[in-house]
C-alpha cells in the first residue's frame, strides 16, 4: 500500500476534531484540553484525512462511555524530529473498562492505524496510547513557530482558569516562546498583588464582568496591559475598550503564537522589562469570586435560555463578508491546497444543498442535522465563507441550548446565504 504524503498543519486537523465534537461535548458536559509538547512541528506530510477519522473516532467513543468531565489528548514527539518520527496521541485517564477500550483500540480503529502505519502501546502511563509516524515538512528547522520579532518574546502572563489541566496545558505552550507565566490567585498573591509585574493577564470568561472590565481600563492607562478573555467555541466577540482580544478553547500552540502576533504586532515600541512602572495592587481574587457569587444566584434555566438569545441577536448584527477571500487562501494553503479547487469542490458538495437541508428539517432528523452543520462549517471556514458559517454557528447553537422549535426558520435563511454565496464563488471561478 503506498502511503500518502500530504502536507497538513496538525493544529487545523486538531481544531477541526474539536469543532466535530462539539455537539457530543456540550450533551455530556465534557471539556476537551489539547496537551501539545514544544517537539511537535507545526507542518507535516502524511494522511490527515485518515488521521482526522481515527482521533474523531476514538474521542467520539471516550466521550459516549467516560464519567470524565474533562478529556486531555496529549500529543508529544521526539526531541529531534530529523524526518520521519512516531508522534503519540495519548489519553491518560477515561475511566471505560479495559475491554471496550481493547475493543475500540484493536477492532474499530485497526483500519485506520493500518493505513497510518500506525501501532498501540500498552503501557501504565496512559489508557490510550497510539502511535503514528508522520514526516516532517521542512528539515533542519527546530523552531515549528517563528515570531515576526524577538521582542514578542519573554513577556510575563497572569492566568485566571478554573481547570488545572487546560491551564497547565496553556502554561507549556508559552513556554515554547520563553513566556514566565503565573497560574491563579496564589501565585499572583506571592507576587504582592501587583498587576504591573504582568504583560499578559488572561481570565476565563466566566469570571469577567462589566466592573471588572472599567477596573483593567484604569490600570491600562498608567501602563499597557493586554487584557485577554478565554472562551469556548461558542464565543460571540464581546466589544470592550479594556478586551484586547478572546482566545478560544480548546487551545493549541498555533492559537498561542496566533495570539501573541495579534497582540504585539502592531506595537513599535515594546515594554522596556527595565522601565520604572507605577505599582498597580489589585486584589483580582476578591473581584473576581464577587462576581463569580453573584452568578450562582441567577436561575440557570433563564439565564441559559437569555444567552441563546443574546447570542443569536449579536450573531445577527455581525457583518461579515460572504466570501473573504484573503482568509479562504490563507486557510487552503496552511493545508497544502489550492483555493480554486476547494472553491469548485464546495460548489460541487453544497451548490443544491438547500433543498436537502429543508427536508431534514422537515423530517426532524436532528443527527442528519448536526451531520450537515458540522460539514458545513468545516468546508465553509476553509474558503472564507464567514456569512454562511455564521448561520451553520447559529443552528449549532440550537442543538447545543435544546431548542429545536427554532430550527423551522432556517431552511429560508440558509437558501438566502447559499445563493450569495454561490453568486460569489462563481464570480471567483469565472462561471457564468
């Protein structure tokens, strides 16, 4: 069997998985956490395809049959990836008897770990152990990631995050870009409370409030703190003067340097670590479980059903491009694709795809539903289709709050994007 050898960025396929299981993660509450080593390259040359389906595959299962409420996949890779090296998925602890994992491992999975070159270790270190080689995609490069500027390195980061696992996971993945980085209230507390010692604070979005967000607007003005919110994949960007930016879980290296580029690209001059800076003592642990109290007290079945609501409602006033297409290149070619075939692939899979998705609707066939948005929304963020991912977001959204009596009004929504979007694509393609 000749093995494929196609150039793919692991962080996309990772994201991808992520976005494939949401439905599944919100049904049974389960948090996902990518636990990456600095050893793994950003590029490689294999099957993603057949890679994409074994990792859906064995964390759709965990996910069914674990009383775990968070789930790490830890990825790590030789130390020096000379060419072609084993990278190991791993999952430490799902708690699913032996014999079911032994089945998933050695029956469900064997094709594709077949056609992966794959192999299953069984060791006391994890429950789930695979193995898989992949070639590395430029030779004689360590560094997988490369800031624009050496100055965006070594900044200090204060981190607020209820998980201990995605917080450790966040903690390894700055260090790759020599980033100090301070982990809750007890290591800021060691620190005299002071705000000024950090270039980074980033807080879990549960803990933000609007007071909270006019106290990091003070203390930016005596120096430039940048405040960043962690969310889950259900974010709607939430505007504030003090907000530099969100970072969306589950987190991986590339989101990290994406991140830090965002933060400091446009900034000439850098913080002077040696500059004299006004101390700034705030007690972030009594702000921040203030408000956490006061969420405890609202009625979570009225405060779910308003957030469906607010969310649809910003959802609605974004204006986003119906195909942007410097996003739609960027994206193809992080892949190793060309634009304009995927451009003509999308128009050959969804061009009458209205239809089909009125009659499931119709037919209240709701995994036919969340089958459809979820390859939706992967082909539409692949080419830029930011309107129309908005809308495949929106229906997600509805499985995801369990109000399906909303789902009647977006056959005609969907039938209205589709065709500007087609407009669109044909006007790329030069189709008449």
């Amino acid at each position: 069997m000749n093995k494929i050898e196609k150039l793919f960025d692991i962080n996309i396929i990772l994201m991808t998985l992520s976005s494939s299981l949401e439905t599944i993660k919100d049904e049974r509450n389960i948090e996902l956490v990518f636990d990456m080593d600095a050893t793994i390259p950003r590029e490689l040359r294999g099957d993603p395809t057949v890679l994409q389906h074994m990792l859906n595959q064995m964390l759709t299962f965990v996910c069914r049959n674990t009383d775990q409420k968070e789930i790490v996949l830890s990825l790590s890779a030789p130390e020096d990836f000379v060419y072609e090296e084993p990278i190991s998925f791993k999952i430490k602890r799902t708690n699913i008897p032996r014999d079911k994992l032994q089945t998933l491992l050695e029956n469900d999975l064997s094709k594709d770990l077949e056609k992966l070159d794959g192999k299953v270790i069984y060791n006391k270190d994890a429950e789930i152990h695979i193995d898989v080689p992949f070639i590395i995609s430029e030779l004689g490069y360590r560094r997988h990631y490369r800031l624009p500027d050496v100055a965006m390195m070594g900044k200090k980061v204060l981190l607020i995050c209820e998980s201990p696992k995605v917080a450790q996971s966040m903690k390894k993945m700055f260090k790759y870009f020599v980033y100090d980085v301070d982990i809750g209230f007890d290591a800021y507390k060691a620190k005299g409370n002071n705000l000024s010692l950090y270039d980074i604070l980033i807080i879990e979005d549960k803990y933000n409030s609007e007071e909270f967000e006019h106290m990091i607007a003070k203390v930016q003005q005596t120096f430039p703190l940048k405040y960043v919110l962690l969310q889950d994949a259900h974010y709607i960007e939430h505007k504030s003067i003090s907000i530099s930016t969100h970072l969306i879980k589950p987190v991986t290296e590339e989101s990290i340097f994406e991140l830090i580029v965002s933060l400091f690209k446009n900034e000439s001059d850098h913080r002077d670590p040696k500059a004299q800076i006004k101390e700034n003592i705030v007690d972030l642990e009594k702000l921040l479980q203030v408000h956490k109290y006061k969420e405890k007290h609202v009625n979570p079945s009225t405060k779910y059903e308003e957030n469906l609501q607010t969310i649809i409602e910003k959802k609605r006033g974004l204006d986003l491009p119906v195909l942007d297409k410097e996003a739609g290149e960027a994206n193809t070619k992080k892949l190793g694709l060309k634009y304009k075939n995927e451009l003509k692939n999308f128009l050959e899979s969804f061009e009458r795809s209205d239809l089909y998705f009125r009659q499931i609707v119709n037919e209240e066939s709701t995994n036919k539903i969340k089958e459809f948005c979820i390859d939706l929304e992967k082909n539409a963020k692949l080419i830029g289709a930011e309107s129309i991912l908005k809308l495949a977001e929106t229906v997600s959204l509805i499985f995801v709050y369990n109000k399906l009596d909303m789902l009647p009004i977006y056959p005609g929504k969907y039938h209205i994007e589709l065709q500007k979007l087609i407009k669109e694509i044909k006007k790329e393609l030069k189709i008449k």
